[in-house]
DNA sequence: TGAGCCAACTAGGTTAACTATGTTGGCTAG
DNA sequence: CTAGCCAACATAGTTAACCTAGTTGGCTCA
C-alpha cells in the first residue's frame, strides 16, 4: 500500500489517516480500525502503525485509549482557538487541585496505612 | 534519570528537552547531544532517545540532519507552536488525573475511615 | 440466576537488531 | 601536495519481540 516514494512509510499512513480525518471519512468520536488491522491494509509492520499512530497522537488529532482502540478527537474538544483550549486546562488544573487538597487533607489528618 | 512516575519515559526526554530549548539553554541553531550520548545521559536505550526526538520534530522544535545532527529550529520558523505546548500540556493533565485517580481509590478503599 | 474467572483483543512502552544514508576526518598512495 | 579511500560516527527507517494494562464477552461453577 505505501509506495516508494523517498516519503517514509509511517509518514505516508500519518498523512492518509490525517486525510481521512479531515475529509470526515474518519468522523469525530470514531474509532480508526485497530492497529493490527492498519497494519494489513497497508502491509507493514505492526511497529509502524504504532509510529504513525504516534504521529497523529502528538499532533493530538487522535487520542488512545488502552484496551479500546484509537478515537478521533472531537472538533469540540480540540478547538482551532488556543485561548479556549487553555480555559479548559486552567480548568481542570483547578479541578485537580481541590482533589489533590482533598486528599492531602485525608492522608495527614488520619494517617495512612504503609 | 527518568523518573518512575506514570508519564513514559520518551516523554520525559522530550519535556527535559523541551524545557532546555524554551529556557534558552539549548540555543536555536545548536545541536543536541548525540542520540548516544542522550541514551547514556538518561540511561535508556537507543531506542527510547528515538521516540523522544522524534515527538520534538513531530512538533516542529527540532530538525534532524542526516549524517550530522539535530538541530534546534530557529524560533522564527518555528511559527507559535503555542497549539504544541498546549497538546503537552494537555496530555500532562490527563496523566496527573490517572495518578490521582488512582491514588484516591487505593485511599478510600485501604480501610480507613471516610 | 449470578458472580467470577478467563481468553482474546486492544493500545502503549521499551529494547534490540539491522539497514540505509549522509558527514567528517585521517591516512595512504601517487 | 593532492586525490581518493576508508573508518567512525551521525540520523533515519523498519521490523520484531516482550511486557504492561485496560476492555469485553463468553463460559463455568456455585
């Protein structure tokens, strides 16, 4: 399926999944087939799928979740405007903060178990 | 050197050297160190240094020059990666969630009192 | 029936081995 | 002195093998 054109080949399956993205053949929320299936379609290895997967994770098209498979990221949750996306980790900064007090507090006041 | 916090390895590297670019202590233009001598530092293997490059150039901080180096990309065209840090951003938080979800369950349910 | 175990499948992380290819510096032969 | 070769080192790509860990569905046994 890759062809050989001097593109590496997980790069060549990064950019085709990335199309599929973007065209909405790959909506949001659906999952893309499992790595061992990739790995079929385009006849390499399992180790790069892994890599262009890799690939699209960091660009954060794409998010893993173990045990399930492979999820395009909602539009909703991966906004074009940066200023939205830091509201929401500032957010959930603040979410894990008043946890993270909660259990802090627990831990001292009672002692905990070794 | 890597810490055995939840947050993979590579992923470590990557912030270390992430940091070391954004704090002005890897000058842009200036090479990393070798892949090898980046192994021996965190003591991981080859392999994992790999990784860790390659999410830098996947963001665009970094450009690898074959048979010489790796380079830190001029902040110029380098063009507001701000999207980058966020998506690291991002996946930190997510992982400190884990952490802590874990750390909550394994308080509340060790026996001892709410 | 229902609870629990277990097998199969999923992603993810780490390491190793091998290949290709580019760069550089030193050495040698003419 | 110079041209060429060659060894050493660099990134890059690909594959394979293990291991961890989460999910799911079916099967068994009490």
């Amino acid at each position: 399926m890759v062809k050989h054109t001097g593109r590496p080949g997980y790069l060549q399956i990064a950019d085709d999944l990335r199309a599929q993205i973007r065209g909405g053949a790959l909506a949001p929320g659906s999952p893309l087939p499992s790595t061992a299936q990739l790995a079929e379609q385009y006849d390499v290895s399992l180790s790069s799928v892994k890599t262009a997967v890799g690939v699209l994770r960091t660009e954060g098209l794409v998010v893993g979740q173990q045990g399930k498979g492979v999820y395009v990221r909602d539009a909703a949750e991966a906004p074009a405007d940066l200023a939205g996306e830091v509201a929401e980790l500032r957010s959930a900064v603040q979410e894990l903060s008043v946890r993270l007090a909660r259990l802090e507090e627990r831990v001292t006041s009672t002692g905990h178990p070794a």
